[in-house]
C-alpha cells in the first residue's frame, strides 16, 4: 500500500500540516513583531537626527579638543556608528578615527552635493547607503554644523550608524524557523513510525485476519498487546472470528446433513424460483432434468425465457398461481413420475417452489397387471365354465337326439375340461418357478439335436400353415455343460408356436444359433425370428408378465393362448441365468433373443 494511502501516511502528512501551519503562523506574528520594533526607520531616524544635533553642539564647543573628539567616537564606534565632520566646502574636518569597526564612508557616498548644499542652508536629510565592501546597511543623518554660540552655519555633521540589529534579529528568526521544522518534521516522523508499531500494527494484523476469513479460514487469532481502544478492538475481533467460527460450522454442518440428506434420497427434488429457473437439484434430480432436456421438448407455448422443465411446467404455474401445494402423476415417455410441487416463500413474497418426484413407473406397472391379471383370470376361466355349463345342461335336457350329437357334446366338454387342465397347470408351474421351486435337471448335452428335433416338431405344421421355417447353425458343434434340456425344449416350442399363431401365410420363421465370447466367457445365442405382424412398442414391455396378450380382442382361435407361455420362458431361462429379450416392429415381426451362459465344469 503506497505510504499516502495507508493511516500512518495521512496523521504523518496531517502533522506535518499542523506543524507547518504553526510555524508559518509563528513566523508571520515575529514579522509583525520585528518590522513594529526593529523595522521603524522613522523612530531610528529620529534618534539617530536627535543624536546628530548633540555631536554638531558638542564637535562646536569641543573641536580643539582631540581627547574629546577621540571619547565621542570610540562612544560612537560602541553603538555601530560613526561621524563625519565637513566644513562649507565639503572637506573633512576631523581626523581619522583610529581602532573603529565601523567602516570609513566618504560624505558623498551617502549624499549628493545638492543635498549637502541645502544642509548648509539650515536643512536636514536621512539617507540609507549599502556597503557592498561590508556587506552592511548604514542609515545617515546630515545635519547643518553652526559655530560656537552663534547661528552661522560653517559645515555638515553626518552621522551614519549600521542596521546591523535588524539583519540579525531576522537572520536568527530565519534559522530558527527553519530549525524548528526540522525538528518538527522529524519529530512527526518518528511519531508516525511510533503509531504504526502501536496502532497500525494491530490493524495490519486485522485485516490480514479478515482476508483470511475471506478465504475460509476462521481460526487465525489477532494478537493482544494493549489494554487501550486498539486492544479492546482486537478482543473484539477475536470474538466475532470465533463466534463466525461457530456459526459457519453450524451452518456446513447443516448444509452437509440437508446435502447428505438429498444426495441418499431416492425421490428427485428440484427447487424452481419464481420464474421458472433452476436453483437446487439433488443427483437424481439432476439426472432427471439432463434426461428430459435430451427428449427435445417442443418448446411452442412456452413462455418467453422460462426454463422450468416442460413436464412440469403446468404443474408449476399452477403451483404459482394457486400457491398452494399439488399433487399429480405426469408421464414422460414410457415412465411415470409421482409429484409433489409447492410454494417456496420469503419476507418478499414467493421465492419459487420445490418439487419431489418419484418413479412410480412400476407400481403403475404392477397395478396395470394386477387389474390385467384379474381380466384375464376371469375371461380365461368363465369362457371354457360357461361352456361345460351349457354342453353338460344339453345333455342333461336330452336335446342331442341322436349318438353323434351327444358324442360330439361330449367331445367339446372334454376339450374343456382339458384346457382348463392345460391353464391349471401352467399356472401351477408357473407359481412353483416364481417361488424358486423349479427342478432342472442339469446335464452336458450337445445343442444341435435338441434343435433339429424342434425344427422337425415343426416343420409340418408351418408347411401346413404356408410358411418357410429356417435354420442356421453354426459349422462348429456346441455342447451346453449345465442346461436342462427338456426346459430348454419347452422354452423353444412356446417360442414357435407363438412365431406360428401370429405369422401369416406366405411369411417365414428362423431358429438362428450362434456363439460369442471366449472359452471361459462363453454365451450360446438362440434367436427365433418371424415375419409376422409385430409387437406394439408400447406392449413390449409387458409381454413376459402373466396372462398379458397384445391381442386385446383375446380371441380363442388359432393364435389365441392363454397368455403364460412368455412368462413361464422368463422364468426358464433365469434359472439358466441367461437373458431373453424381444425387438419387434409393427407389421414387420419380432425376434425374441435368448442368451445362455456356457459354463465349462
């Protein structure tokens, strides 16, 4: 910090002021002082002139007389002054003075001849001469010389002394002045060094504290070295530093727990301001927010610089305009969201709101099942019920007349009764594989003959229906260490028969195995591929869940089911701890894809 800037520059430069001020106001009344007493050249011409008239009548009663002359001007000499006696024709009249320490000045020096003539005519006249030889100021008096007791003028007294007093007198004013600031200056210098180590030192130290604080650092302490107004400031200092201490830990402690609190939050939270902005957002908030950017919202009919999230922009302005809390469900693509939204508020009004959301995609996704699952039941059940109801009711009205007619009754009866066999104990195996009660027989087997039996199984039927059933395999054969080959067998068949159900004549079916990975890594893959009508994206999800069906007229002909047969090859192939997914398009077909992980043992 420049030396101007800093306190010790300014009381440094405000005493110099001070001092100067003094002494310049000092100086001025010595002035005054010396030019009223000293300066006066009046009041020293009149003593002078009145001193001039005494030597004239002494010099007329005594001028024979040496020892006289001598007294009067060594008494002369003692004051810095000297005579000069001349006579009509302006010569000099008395001898020389000898020992004087009064330069010798000759009479025209000190006055013209006009005005020594007027002197001679009874005038008087003061003159000022300056001795370049001496370097002195000399004040001269002529005055008219008249003989003893007579008033004849016969010559010219001039008496001249030094003005030596007054050059002095303000020579000393002068060096004293100068000395006085000197030592002023001096003085104020060592008073400013003084504050600095008494006074600016503690405050150095506190703003080297603050800056500290500034940066975070709250444990730095000012040293006390005084009792006096800088030492209680420091202890002062102190105090706020630690009380800031306690309060800024408080508050980190209580951010860390609300951060650690929103970070372990499975919920999304996002804290909106009034106009729509992002504030606050936990990780899964954050996550949330980046996935719906990505989406591409159309973002006509929004406002003008509003950046809340489309999704839940009409949750918000209802939030804004109601200021009361919301609940509501909002979809976003294939994902339900649960939402809380409500006001923030501040001493100024609403500050903006906050919003927890919640996947409940698969709650959602259970509830659709679960009311599916009891749709399905019922249709499953009461359609073949109301047909043993009817069939078995005609026979017992004796309405078949003939054996033929109560064959063929009892026929569909037993058709039935063996559907609802079928749907018994599919749901039976089922409910066992979901319980963890599967028995898999596992066993090393070579997988092409299980294929090819399957491809056979099948051939005649797709032959019959009109549709071309490929295979590809693979040049090399591969054998499965730990598989069950009869479920396997089974997770195949429901696979083509439902390729057959829902692919129409004069399309085609393919079994495609294949192989990926290393010895230790190795995955055997099974593709079952059809040309057939396709899945709706939107079923996609939901075709491996019970007695889901894409057909939602659930019709019972040839590609009717009962809508298990997915879910129990889920089940199967868990057990494998393989993978089984499907990519369909509508109108041109599904591939369902199995992927088995070959262990060696």
């Amino acid at each position: 910090m420049k030396l101007w800037k800093s306190v010790v520059g300014k009381l440094w430069m405000t005493i110099i002021g001070l001092v100067a001020v003094v002494l310049l106001i000092n100086g001025v009344f010595m002035g005054q002082f010396l030019t009223t007493n000293f300066a006066n050249s009046k009041d020293q011409e009149r003593s002078l002139q009145k001193m001039a008239y005494k030597v004239s009548a002494d010099l007329s009663l005594h001028r024979e007389d040496i020892h006289y002359i001598t007294a009067v001007a060594e008494l002369l000499d003692a004051q810095d002054a000297a005579v000069l006696s001349l006579n009509s024709r302006f010569e000099e009249s008395l001898p020389p003075a000898s020992g004087t320490q009064v330069p010798k000045l000759q009479a025209f020096d000190l006055f013209g001849k006009d005005k020594l003539e007027q002197v001679l005519q009874g005038g008087t006249f003061p003159s000022i001469y300056y001795d370049p030889q001496s370097g002195k100021r000399f004040l001269a008096v002529a005055v008219p010389q008249r003989e003893k007791n007579t008033e004849t003028i016969n010559g010219v007294i001039i008496l001249y002394q030094a003005q030596i007093a007054l050059d002095y007198t303000q020579a000393y004013f002068q060096n004293l002045f100068v000395i006085a600031g000197v030592i002023g200056f001096l003085l104020t210098t060592l008073f400013a060094f003084f504050l600095s180590s008494r006074i600016t030192q503690p405050l150095l130290q506190m703003k080297k504290a603050a800056d500290f604080i500034t940066l975070g650092e709250y444990k730095n302490r000012v040293p006390v070295t005084s009792s006096d107004e800088i030492g209680e400031l420091a202890v002062a200092f102190n105090h706020m530093t630690g009380r800031l201490d306690e309060t800024i830990h408080a508050l980190n402690h209580q951010k860390e727990h609300l951060s650690s609190v929103l970070r372990s939050m499975t919920d999304a939270v996002i804290t909106l301001d009034a106009d729509g902005r992002l504030l606050l957002a936990n990780p899964q908030g954050e996550k949330l927010v980046a996935e719906w950017s990505e989406i591409g919202w159309d973002q006509a009919g929004r406002d003008e610089g509003a950046t809340v999230p489309q999704p839940l922009q009409p949750l918000f302005e209802e939030v804004v305009k109601g200021n009361k809390d919301m609940i509501s469900n909002i979809h976003v693509r294939n994902n339900v969201y649960s939402v809380v939204m409500a006001p923030l508020y501040s001493p100024e009004g609403l500050r903006g709101t906050v919003a927890v959301l919640r996947n409940v995609t698969e709650e959602h996704r259970l509830d659709k099942l679960r009311k599916d699952f009891v749709a399905n039941v019922s249709h499953e059940l009461r359609t073949p019920l109301s047909m043993l109801q009817g069939y078995s009711e005609a026979l017992l009205d004796d309405i078949a007349a003939t054996p033929e007619e109560r064959r063929e009754l009892a026929q569909v009866i037993h058709d039935e009764s063996l559907r609802m066999g079928r749907l018994v104990k599919d749901l039976l195996d089922l409910a066992r594989m979901e319980a963890g009660h599967i028995e898999l027989s596992f066993r090393e087997f070579e997988l092409e003959p299980l294929i090819q039996r399957v491809h056979r199984k099948f051939s005649a039927l797709c032959k019959d229906r009109g549709l071309a059933l490929k295979l590809e395999m693979p040049a090399e054969p591969i054998t499965l260490y730990l598989a069950d080959e009869d479920r396997l067998e089974q997770v195949l068949t429901n696979l083509l028969d439902n390729a057959v159900r829902h692919t129409p004549s004069g399309s085609w079916i393919a079994i495609c195995v294949s192989r990926a990975g290393g010895r230790k890594d190795e995955i055997v893959q099974i593709e079952i591929q059809d040309g057939g009508q396709g899945i709706p994206r939107e079923d996609l999800p939901y075709i491996f869940e019970r007695f889901y069906k894409a057909d939602k007229a659930r019709t019972r002909g040839p590609s009717g089911g009962t809508g298990l047969g997915l879910a129990i090859v889920k089940n199967i192939v868990d057990a494998h701890q393989g993978t089984i997914s499907a990519e369909s398009e509508l109108g041109e077909g599904t591939t369902f894809t199995i992927k088995l992980p070959n262990k060696h043992v």
